[in-house]
C-alpha cells in the first residue's frame, strides 16, 4: 500500500543515468524536473539550501514559508510537496542511503546528525550569518566535483558532504546547548528507531521500555525531557503520520487503511483520527487532495 504514494528510487531521478549523489543550482533543478509528481517520498536523502527566493515546502504535512538561507532536511519515506517563486536560488543534493557505507565504520553515522531523524522541528534550519560564505564555498566545491567528468574523485565528494553537514549541524541550536550525546539522549534515539521499525504491531509504551530495559516511567521521563511529550504521543504521532501519508495517496480506502495500520475497523481508526486530528480521514483526505 505504502507505494501507492509516489516513490523516487533513484537520487538523480532517472533510471538511465544512475549514481550515489546528485548536486544541482536549485532553479536548474526545477526547469529540469517540471514532470515532478507531488506529493511524494524518496528512497534517498535530500536536502535544499536557499540562498534568495519565495515560496512554501511541505514536509510530513507541515508547511515553511522560504526564506534566503534556509535549509531543509528529508530523511527516506518523508513525504513533501513544494511551491517555489519563479526566482528562488539556492542548491539541491540528493544522495543515496548507503553513499557513505564504504567511507564510514559506523554504517547508522549519518542518524547522529539531528536534522535526519525525521522530526517534524528538526527538519528546517536557518543558517546563521557567520556560516552562510563557508556553506555557499562548499556547495560551489561540491557541485564542481560532482558536476566535472574529468575530476571527479568519489572519496572527495564525500568529504565536502561530511563537512557541509557537519559545519551545519555544529551550528544547530540543539548542538550549541548539548555538545554530547548524554545517556538520555541515546536512549530517546533508540526509542525513536525502534517506534519507526514497530509502530504497526507495537502500541504501548511498556512496549518499547521493555524493549529498552527501562520501566515505562523511566521512558516518559525521558520523552518529558527532551521533547516535551509523553512516550506514547510519539508512538501515536507515528501511527497518525502513517494514517496521513496514506491518505493522500488517494489511491486507497478508509477499510484498506485501517486495515494497512491494524485498527480493528474503520469506525474505531476514524475515531482514532478524529481525536487527535479535529478532522474525520475522508475530510484529511478532502483537504489535502490535488
């Protein structure tokens, strides 16, 4: 069911030139990929700086205003839609989920960086004034890499890739007030992980505490802390993500996706939706429809 949502399999967005990293002036981008069909998810990592321009991005159904040196971050499965003004600028890399696995020991590196944990406040950043030159040098040294046939060196794509990411997520404001990753820290990612891979079978905070050898409290205490919701907001959040980025695929029905999200009937899902959404699933739909 989840495919009834259009998916991009390839970073370049073509099947006949394929590779592990795309990098393009965003407006060149756009006149190229006219033919995008919205909303949709990638199989690849994806991000879009802007240097000037106007417009609105969606990302999970939360909607940005564009602003000049923004940055926005899509994790695998995300779903997105934009509307960008005629003149906005900037630049946009695609690249695959395992770009980095022959360069990196730590084959989960890139889930430390806060902007790829698909969380709905981490996703957009606005670049602070004393990096903008540093990030506008790198994107110019990483789209002549990977754009020039004669001097492409794969291993120092990766490096300007590591260094834009890492001078961006240096400067985030999470990283400026915790400077390590503290026990609790951890123990929220991995719950994080483990709600992404169970949410469909798993609907309990005791669940996933007990998949982290914690108690129940000791996991919302945590959640309290760091986030500001309770354990099985995050877990319901999920599962209302899910329920959402179904929806409108426009594809499905309401049976079929509550059946997709093992709701035991569609009148205890539409509840379910209603509650914590103000809206029945066939008005989501109607709302969000093309």
């Amino acid at each position: 069911m989840k495919k009834l949502i259009p998916i991009l399999d390839s970073c370049t967005l073509t099947d006949n030139k394929r590779a592990d990293v795309l990098v393009d002036r965003l407006q060149s981008y756009l006149d190229k990929h006219r033919n995008l069909v919205f909303p949709h998810r990638h199989k690849f990592y994806h991000f879009v700086i802007f240097t000037s321009g106007t417009g609105s991005h969606s990302i999970d159904f939360n909607t940005y205003s564009v602003t000049p040196w923004q940055i926005y971050f899509m994790s695998p499965g995300q779903v997105h839609t934009w509307e960008f003004g005629e003149n906005t600028e900037g630049y946009i890399v695609n690249f695959e989920r395992d770009f980095f696995q022959s360069f990196l020991l730590k084959p989960d590196y890139l889930e430390n960086f806060s902007f790829f944990t698909g969380a709905d406040l981490s996703n957009v950043k606005e670049l602070p004034i004393e990096i903008r030159n540093d990030v506008e040098v790198l994107c110019k040294q990483l789209y002549a890499q990977v754009n020039d046939p004669l001097h492409k060196n794969i291993d120092f794509q990766k490096v300007l890739l590591l260094s834009l990411l890492m001078l961006v997520e240096q400067h985030s404001p999470a990283m400026q007030a915790q400077q390590y990753q503290t026990h609790s820290m951890v123990v929220l990612r991995n719950f994080q992980n483990l709600v992404e891979e169970h949410y469909l079978l798993k609907r309990l905070p005791k669940d996933y505490a007990e998949l982290l050898y914690i108690t129940p409290n000791h996991l919302n205490a945590i959640c309290k802390e760091l986030i500001g919701a309770q354990a099985g907001e995050v877990i319901r959040e999920r599962v209302l993500l899910e329920a959402k980025r179904l929806l409108v695929s426009g594809e499905v029905n309401i049976s079929q996706i509550a059946n997709e999200l093992n709701f035991n009937d569609n009148s205890y899902f539409t509840k379910f939706f209603k509650k914590y959404t103000g809206l029945t699933p066939e008005q989501f739909k109607k709302e969000h429809s093309a």
